[in-house]
C-alpha cells in the first residue's frame, strides 16, 4: 500500500509542475467541463452512492451520519455548481502578495505560486470530493483524495468522471487521484509522504483529526472541530440572544459551527433562562445545565465535564450561567476547539474584551456562529475551517491553498 | 523533565494573555530596556559565554562552530542593536489583513493577533536567544527557548537579563523563558506539548530540523538548511556570473544562503569554466565536480551523489556542466532543499521558466543568493528562514510570527 500512495504523490507531483505552468483559462475549462461531466453522470454517481447507503445502512450507522453520505440528483447538481463557482472566482496563483524596490535597485516580489500536492483525508461526505478537487486544481495544485471506506463506491465514481473531464481539456488525469480507502494504512502512507505531499487537510471528527495531527510528518492543517459558545452578556438584548441561540443551535445541528454551549451572564439570567429553555425545548434541544437551568425546568439534565467538552453535533446543548464577562472567557479558553465564539452584548468595551480574549479562529458579535463559512463571508468557495493557528485560521478559500516564493531580480549585485 | 517543561509552558501562556493586550508602546518600552540591560550585561555574558568556548574546545569542537558559540563585546552589542532594531518596527498585532461589509450587512475583519506561546529550538549560537525573545515579544507572544548544550551558561545569563529588564518596564518576566538543556528530552517534551506551545520553530542542522519535524505535534516551520544552488545559464554574462558565483560562495560559507552548488550550461563551459575555477581556487574554494570540472584542473575532486545533497558550509562547492536550463531546473528540483536558487543570464524567457520551474522559497535573478535575508529584503528583523510552504516561505518577520482572527459584527443576524 505504501508503494501505492506513493506512486500515486509522484504521479501528482508531476501533474502538479504542469498545472502550476496552467493558464487560468486552461485550469477553469477543465473545471466547467467538470461541472458538466458530473451532471452527465448524475445516474451513475447517484446509483454508486446507493449502493454506499444500502451498506451504511446494512452495518448500522446512525440516520444523521447516512443523510451525510447520501446524494440524490440535487446534491450533485449543488455539488456540480459549486465547481462552477470555483471556476469563477479569481486565480490566487501569480498575485504579488507584495513588492518593493531597495535600496540598493534589487527588485522583490513575493509571489502566489501553487502548494503543489495537496492530501485530503476525510469521512463521509462524498461532496467534499468534488469541491475539493476543484479547489486544488484552481490553486494549481494536484489532489490526493482519500475519503472514507464508507463513500468508496461514489468516491470512486466522482473521481473517476472529474479526471476524464480534466484530461478532454488537455490537463492531466492524475491532477485528481483517489487513494483507496479500503485499507486503514493508506492513511498513514498519505500523511507520512513528507517530500512528496506538500500539505495534508483532515476532514472530519475529533478522532480523525487528532489521528493525523499526531501521526503525520506532512505540514497539516487542522479543520473542523466546532466546540462552539453563545455568550449573552449582562447588556445584551435578550430577543436578539434568543434568535441567535436558537439559529446557531437549531439551523443545523451537524455541522461544526452550530453552538454546543451556551453561557449566560448571571444578571441575565432571571429574565432570560425561562424563555430561553422555553423556546429551547419547544424545538426539541435538550438543555444540559448547571443548577440554574435545571432550577427553570425539570426536563433540563445535569451537565457534567463531558457535556462542556463535547461537540455533540445533535440537538443538545450544554448551558450555564456565568458571574461575569471573564468567567465566560475563562470558560471558553478552557472548553473551546479555538473555532468560533459569539458574543450578544449591547456594549462596545463586552465586544472588545470577549474578542480579545477567547483564542478562537472566529468570534460573532451580535450574529450567529453559523456565519463562519466560506461561502457565507464571501470567499465563494471553502475546503474548510481551520483551527490552528498556523497558515490559515477560520474559513480558507483559494488563496489559503497557496504558497509564495520570493522572486529578486538584480543587475549581479553582490554583498 | 516533562512537568517541569509543561509548568514554563503554562506560565507562558499566562503570559501571553498579558502580552496580548500589552500597547506597542508597552512592548517597545520592555524591549528597549532589554537592549540597556544586555549591553550593561555585557560583561556577564561574556564571561559565561568564555566557559561555554573552554568546555567546547576541550570537547574537541571545530573552531568554525566555535566561532559561532564566541561572543565578545562587539557581538554582545549587536543583538542588543537587534533588539532596539525590533523595538522600532511596527507592530504586526491589530493590523486588518482584509475587511469588508457583507450584502447582509455584517461588518467582516480579518485582524492580526498574536500566536500565543512559541517554542524555539535552536543550535550553536547565543544571539538567537536575545533576537527571538524579541521578535516574539514584540509580535505579542511568549517564547520558549531551547538553546543548546554547548550555549547553555550564555544563554542563561542572557535569558536572565533579559526577564529582569522585561519585568522592570511591567510586562511579566515569564514572557521570556529558558528551557532547559542540559537534558534531551526537554526539547521533545517542548515539541509535543500540544495545546500549550502554538508553534515550534527549530533553527539549526538538518538533523535538528528532521527530529522536530519527524516528532512534534506541535505545528512547526521548518528553517534554514539551505543546499542552494547557482545556475549560470547560455545567455549569461559571464563577468556578472563570476562576481556572483565568487560571493555567493564565499562571503560567509557558513550560513544558509551560501552556493553550495554551481550549475553551468554547456554553451558558455568553454569560456566559464577555467575563469571560474581559478577564481575559485584562488579563494581557497575546494570544488567537487563533475567530468568538465575536472577536465579544465586537476584540483578538482571528483563529485559523488553525496557533492550534490551536501550543504557543505564550507569552502566546498560542488559543481557541474548541464545541457539546457531543464536540465539545470531537474537538477535543482532533486537536490535542492527549497531554500533558495539563483540564475545568471540575459535572457527574459530563462528567467521566467527557471523561476517558476525550481519549487524554492527564494530564486535570485542576476544576484547573489546572499540577498534571502530578512535585513537585506528589509524586513526589519528575521527570526530564520523557512523552506516549508505553510505559513511562511522563506524569510520571517514580524507579520509571521502572528496568526488572524475573524470578528464579525452584526445586528442579531442569523441565517
């Protein structure tokens, strides 16, 4: 197996020195061609995929985790627009990230050039194939998609169909590859192909995620974990606050920026834990709270450790009320991935201090937590959201997919 | 070992927090006390520092790292002149790298905020310590600091000065840290406390940088080995190539932007080769070659597989005759260490294609590689060189030694 990946990084580094010489024209008629194809081959993919939901479903897997696994012709039409959408946007590759000339009359850029090979390893979701891919391809970089066991067979169909498109339009095939998901070990071969894949993007549960961060020996970015809190502060407006609890707990609960916890400044909390916990139920969340949400209402469990840890990805949520703006943070700091926070206050110096003072990718002020989204803050298209620090933090677009080189021009100066 | 390392981690982070919020003002203020203090010191650090040079010779150490480890006053008062160099730079903390209202109306900012605590894990030469202990700072954030062995008594006194000083202006002493050396698994412990330390720089040898990047699950950028590379292309000028050749190899051998090997193109070996290797040989340059090399001297050692992967540091250089610009770029592209690369010629076209064709973090037109240089690009400050494509790709300052974060702010708006 390890020869396997590797040959299929080599194959992509290749393609990779080809795409990064691409056009843009060239890179987006290969990506509409595509679009094109994948909606040619809706019966197909939707047919493969059942086949992936029929075993899912014979092994026992939870409904919300089959519904992430499952396409019908409007998702793959939706998936097919969104590579559509990727052509549309802007080349990141060949834009001066800055320039200057010195003083000594040598001239630098510091220019946008493609990553080169870039590994995805992730569950579920056979749409991440498509927009991934695409994303790759426009950033001038070759894709190693290594998707999960379960969406092998709509994987496999996917890719298949985006790599004839992408050869019509006179691209390389192996611009796009699938690594075979059927042994745990292709995995570990992918993260560990340091020299030849340049960058590894996990997609998927805690599990996933810290499985690579701590095997891989390629550059990672971790993506995703959402242990996401709503703050409703001593000067917020409490009909705000609710609108935005209810939004950021109930919109969708299985993505990674629905809220897990909700704080409550105890100044509050009177007014508002009864029509909080009101509304709360009346949508089918069940309440996982400190003493004072179970003084509301006896249907509301008792939250222990785990509850303001878990990203529970389902109608729960934990909730306490907090004594002040700093215990919130401190709460935060403590229990949080680092993905996004919100804060429903009226007060300009609450905003500042919560900002401040959670280390998280995101913070809403007055908004909810599912405004952290590519697509939603206008980068068109998103591989994920990062919550590490380094390279990209939050949503990454195209530009996140790219690295610079400094390019000096000079008449033979020397020191 | 490792609590003792997790408890500085800890004291770090807390640390951190003060320095997030501190005003450039505040920062610049502990800095330029830090400058007095060292150069106050400067007679302490010497002294420690002459014990460290005595245990290193009587190891058996070779005098070209034992200059590295050397400080005399002059030195000494150098990287306090650094350390005021960073004081005077603007402070990358609170910069808005993009921002925009959205057609909802929600106000979007991308701000710079400080990457929390990072670890430094580094070789040889003492100077490190003051600099990155500034540059972190003033980019807002906590340095850990592993220093090796043989600097161990200069890098205490240099560390202590430096906490007093940063105390004495209010900012919290623990925003500069020592860890210890004198045991090797301090560094491993360093590098695997995931969580605590946002970000592990290692500045040294390739083998120091391979065992960080092998095993830490901290996120790390790789720096500084540089097997760089000089092409002298058909439609170069052949006086300018010398000059550049000559000073690439020999300004400083012992730094990472130094020629460790000479590609020449077949048309103009006739004419170059016996310039070049009498200049050379009169600079007490030992050239490694190829054939041609050794056609035109019998002086000229013969060139193995080890000549081409080999970062001499040294009055080395490896050379050899290539039979077109592709053949210079497959070359570069197998042996290269991504550091930096650089062409000599006329031609527009050459340029253009060996830029983009080698996949390095700097390419010279007609200069010197001595040019990738923090000081010499005008960055202000330089805290390595990276030759991964994450984060940051080639020379570091300021700006990237910070992370982003996103505030969105709206009126209660949900989706």
């Amino acid at each position: 197996m390890k020869d396997q990946v590797h040959a299929a990084a080599r194959r992509a580094r290749e393609a990779a020195r080809v795409l990064a010489l691409a056009s843009r024209a060239k890179k987006d008629a290969a990506l509409l061609a595509a679009a094109d194809a994948l909606v040619a081959a809706t019966e197909r993919i939707v047919e493969a995929n059942a086949l992936d939901v029929e075993a899912a479903r014979a092994e026992g897997t939870p409904e919300n985790v089959v519904d992430r696994l499952l396409l019908d012709p409007t998702r793959v039409a939706a998936f097919a627009q969104g590579v559509r959408d990727v052509a549309a946007l802007p080349d990141p590759v060949g834009e001066v990230v800055r320039g200057s000339t010195l003083a000594n009359g040598l001239r630098m850029q510091q220019i946008r050039v493609p990553m080169g090979v870039i590994g995805m390893i992730y569950e579920g979701r056979p749409n991440v194939t498509a927009d991934a891919a695409a994303i790759c391809l426009k950033a001038g970089s070759a894709s190693l998609l290594r998707g999960s066991r379960s969406a092998a067979r709509s994987n496999a169909v996917i890719v298949d169909v985006l790599r004839d498109a992408v050869a019509s339009t006179g691209l390389p095939a192996d611009a796009v590859q699938l690594v075979p998901a059927d042994d745990r070990s292709s995995a570990t071969h992918l993260m560990q192909a340091r020299g030849l894949v340049d960058l590894v993007i996990p997609r998927g549960g805690a599990g996933l995620i810290r499985t690579v961060v701590e095997e891989s020996t390629v550059p990672v970015i971790e993506t995703g974990t959402g242990n996401v809190h709503v703050y409703v502060d001593a000067d917020a407006d409490l009909d705000m606050a609710l609108d935005v609890v209810l939004n950021a707990k109930t919109h969708r609960t299985s993505v990674c920026n629905a809220a897990e916890t909700l704080l409550v400044h105890r100044d509050v909390a009177e007014d508002f834990l009864p029509r909080v916990v009101k509304a709360l139920h009346a949508a089918d969340v069940t309440i996982h709270g400190d003493a004072a949400f179970r003084a509301v209402d006896d249907a509301v469990v008792e939250a222990t450790d785990d509850d303001w840890a878990d990203e529970y990805l389902s109608l729960d949520l934990a909730a306490r009320v907090v004594d002040s703006l700093d215990d919130a943070v401190e709460h935060v700091r403590r229990w949080s991935s680092g993905h996004t926070e919100a804060i429903i206050t009226r007060s300009l110096e609450a905003s500042r201090r919560f900002t401040l003072g959670v280390d998280s990718a995101a913070v809403m002020v007055n908004a909810s937590t599912r405004f952290t989204d590519g697509g939603e803050l206008g980068f068109g298209a998103e591989i994920g959201i990062s919550t590490q620090k380094l390279h990209a933090r939050g949503p990454m677009g195209l530009p996140e997919m790219t690295t610079t080189t400094y390019v000096v021009t000079g008449e033979g100066h020397v020191r």
